[in-house]
C-alpha cells in the first residue's frame, strides 16, 4: 500500500541541501511527488510531499535523522493522505501587485476565507518599483474561485490583478 509522508526541513541556506535530502528519499526508495523550496533572509526552507510503500516510508526516517545531522537542518514529518479534488470550482493562479503597506496577505486570506475558499500555493515578495524606488508588494496564489467577486474585491483595495488559469 503507498503512504504518503509531509516533510518540512529547515536551516542554513547552502549548497547541498536540495541533493543530500533527494538522496535520502532516493535512496529510501521513496518519490517525491511534489514539493516547495525557498530561500528566506539566510535560512533554506523545504517542503516535500513523499510516497513510497509503508517499509520505504518507516526506512525513510533513518536516511532523514542522517540528512539533518550532516546538515544541521531541523527536519519534521507528518503522514498524510492522498487530497481529493473539488470539481466544481475552477482553479486559477491570481497575481496581484500595489504598493506595498501592512495587511495585504490578510486582507486577501480573510477575504478568501469569507467565502470559504482554499489558498493552494502562496509566494509574496517585496521590491523597489523600477524608475520610482517605491516598495512595491507582490502575491502569487492558486486557489479555487469564482473569478468576478473576487476581481472586485481586489478593485476596492487597488490591487492589480491578473487571473490565469491553473494546470493540474
């Protein structure tokens, strides 16, 4: 039977860390079947979800207590399972840029939440805008929405938006 396995690391950004952990899994006899990874002030941050048999997810364990070691990276892990799907909303990736001030993410995850939506995939990143040096604020998300309410939602706070759909 395949398990599945959540498995968070983090610690100093260095090379090495995305190789040591994919040779633990590979070497396991584990597939990574999707994952995320960044940078974040000097810390390295993964996430990887994992699959294998229940022998190759219990061996895992031992080739990770390694990886940490060598790495010294805290490493932590849940087993989960597989997520269904929700067919009857569309999933689109939204964009979405202004002027960076304080509650924009919560703004937006408030607003989602509200009308009982998932946020699948978050990133945000701050910048200087290119010829004014303003801070500017971005967010990429994929969620499930019904697209107009939204799109107006995001009009009341100045936030430019752009809706691409999602491939699965």
């Amino acid at each position: 039977m395949t398990q599945h396995l959540v498995i968070n690391a983090i610690g100093k950004d260095q090379p090495g860390i995305v190789n040591t952990l994919s040779l633990a899994i590979f070497d396991a006899q584990c597939n990574i079947t999707d994952s995320r990874m960044a940078v974040l002030g000097g810390e390295f941050a993964i996430i990887l979800l994992v699959s294998g048999s229940d022998e190759a997810i219990a061996g895992l364990t031992t080739h990770l207590d390694n990886a940490a070691e060598k790495l010294d990276l805290t490493i932590t892990t849940k087993k989960t399972g597989v997520r269904e799907a929700n067919e009857t909303l569309l999933p689109y990736i939204i964009e979405t840029i202004s002027l960076d001030h304080p509650g924009i993410v919560y703004q937006l995850a408030s607003f989602l939440s509200n009308k009982q939506i998932n946020i699948e995939n978050l990133t945000t990143r701050s910048y200087a805008a290119a010829h004014t040096g303003s801070p500017m604020f971005a967010v990429t998300m994929t969620i499930n929405l019904l697209r107009d309410e939204f799109t107006e939602f995001c009009n009341e706070l100045n936030l430019d938006t752009t809706f691409k759909p999602a491939k699965d």
